[in-house]
C-alpha cells in the first residue's frame, strides 16, 4: 500500500474541506451594518444572509464545523453581563470550561453534546457605543487539536465597529 507524505494529506484535507490546521487561510468577513469584522477560513461556505444582514454563517464544506458572525444591539441595555446571563442559560446542561466577563468583551467556550456528537464550542462578544459584535465557533471534539490554534487566530481577529483598515 501506497502513503501519501503527512504534507500532502493535510493539504488534501483541508482542501476537500476537512479537518483544517493552523495554517488555514483565512479572508476578512466585513458585516456592513453593524461595521465589525472578523477573520473566516476562506476554503467555508457562507451560508444566505439574513434578511436584516446582522451577520452570516460559514460552514465547512463537510458540514462539521460553522463559524457564525453577528452584530445586534444592546436593545435591553443589559450589557456584557446581560449577555453573559443569556449564554448561562443557552449552555444550560453544557460543560463550560472558560467564561469571562471583562469591561469590553465576553468569552465563553466549552463542551456540548455527547459521546461522537460531542462539540467544542467557542464565543466571543465585543460591545462598543450599544453594539455588540460577536464570533460563534462550533467544531467537533476529536479535531480540537487542529482547530484550537484556528479558533484563536478568528477570536483574535474580531474588531467592532468600523473593523480591519
């Protein structure tokens, strides 16, 4: 039997929309009404935007892992910990292993789902002038080594407001 070398099958992976490596390509995703931005892997496929254009979601070509982007406003006034309180509640029955709740963001990731449907998740929610801009990361738990280094490299990316120059 013939082997490809490890190179090869990564570039063959990511290609045909597998399972990605810090090296992914990422490309700037600009939401044009709220005016944040944040970095996606460029080989996803954006999914229809809503009607309200408030962000877009991006998935693998093999469906396994989708990366969401949006902006809403702070209607209720409630700030981060407002938000933070609403993810409590979302990830009811989650193992959640960070949340941190800081003067200018909101991170939160862990576990949901169990046995082989078991996902990491990851969010990140920056709020500037009423305005919050978020980046949601869902993958499964058996790539996490390979995905862990990406999600930073997107979570690191998020700017609000008017985004990358």
């Amino acid at each position: 039997m013939k082997t490809l070398p490890i190179p090869v099958c990564l570039m063959l992976v990511v290609a045909l929309g597998g399972t990605a490596s810090a090296d992914e390509a990422l490309s700037l995703y600009r939401n044009a009404r709220f005016g944040f931005s944040v970095l996606v892997p460029k080989a996803f496929i954006a999914r229809p935007a809503p009607a309200n254009g408030d962000g877009r979601t991006f998935m693998s070509q093999d469906g396994r892992v989708e990366v969401t982007a949006w902006g809403m406003h702070d209607a209720m006034e409630g700030g981060l910990k407002g938000y933070a309180s609403l993810m409590d509640d979302e990830h009811r029955g989650d193992q959640v292993t960070l949340r941190a709740v800081k003067k200018r963001f909101f991170v939160m990731s862990g576990f949901k789902g169990k046995g082989d449907k078991r996902r990491m998740f990851y969010e990140k929610v920056l709020l500037d002038k009423g305005t919050f801009s978020g980046v949601s990361i869902v993958y499964p738990e058996a790539h996490k080594a390979a995905w862990n280094p990406v999600v930073v490299k997107i979570a690191r990316s998020l700017r609000a407001g008017k985004g990358h120059k």
